[in-house]
C-alpha cells in the first residue's frame, strides 16, 4: 500500500497537478462581527491581478500578513512574527518593531532585545536606552563590556532576580 502510494504521489503528472492546486491558495475560515476572518491563510499569486494576497485576519498567515496575530514574511498585527514584523505589543522577526520587541534588530518602546535592540530597556549587542545592557551601549545607564554603572547593575540584577523566583 505505502509503495503504491509513493509510486502515485511521485510520478511527474500528480507532482504538476498538485503544484497547480497548491500554487494559489487562498483560505478563509469563517467571519466574525469584525467583517474579518478567524483565520485567513494565503499562498501563491492571485492568477486575476498577478499580485501576491495580502493575508487580512484575527490571525493572518502569508507572505504579507495583517492582522492581530500576523505571520509572514512582512507582518503588522498586534502580535507579528515575521522578516519584517511591526506589531503594536510584540513584534519577533529579523527587523521588529513593538512594545517588547526581539530579532536581529529590534526596536521596542519598552524592551529591546537582539543583535542592535534599542527600547526603555536595551538588551543586545549594540544597545540603545534608558537601561542599556550590550558589549557597546549608549543610554542613561549603561551596563557594557567597558563601562558598569551601578545603578544599571543594580537594576538587572533585580529584574533578573524577579524573573527566576516566579
């Protein structure tokens, strides 16, 4: 049976069949009182425009996703996971933008942490910040490989204090 199967699912014909099905793929579950879907899922070209879909949901996945939950690979949401993510309260990707914010580089309001973070608090390799902890920082108190300010020091400490006793 599991022969047969591969024997049907590996031959050139069924390969370009599915290709097709799958080269445009556009799914929405169900609407909400938003006029958005739950769920809206994107793939592919838009054979009518020739664009790609940009993925609009409560939770969007596509290469362009909007949404409160975005995912793709430029992403704005609430919550957006992405190469480029802008999200109004957290933001993950490569280039990211939220109130807590983390990726290669990273702006959060609050909290920064990646390879260039910058946010209230700075955590990464190059920081910038009130509250800065980075091997080349710039802030009001600056916790790096050159300079430990006690008050910088004082306050990671209790942070991370805070967090490992929960």
């Amino acid at each position: 049976m599991l022969k047969a199967l591969k024997i049907i699912l590996g031959s050139e014909k069924t390969r370009r069949v599915i290709t097709a099905l799958l080269s445009q793929l556009d799914s929405n579950w169900r609407s909400n009182d938003l006029g958005l879907p739950l769920l809206h899922y994107t793939r592919g070209i838009c054979p009518e425009t020739g664009r790609r879909i940009v993925a609009k949901g409560i939770i969007a996945v596509g290469r362009v996703a909007a949404g409160g939950i975005a995912i793709g690979q430029a992403s704005v949401g609430i919550i957006a996971i992405g190469q480029l993510a802008m999200g109004l309260m957290f933001g993950f990707g490569q280039a990211c933008t939220g109130a807590l914010a983390l990726g290669q580089l990273a702006i959060g309001g609050i909290l920064g942490i990646g390879q260039l973070a910058s946010g209230f608090i700075s955590v990464g390799q190059f920081g910038l910040g009130k509250y800065v902890l980075a091997q080349a920082g710039f802030g009001k108190y600056v916790w790096s490989q050159n300079l430990a300010d006690p008050e910088t020091v004082a306050f990671f400490r209790n942070l991370t204090d805070g967090i490992l006793s929960r």
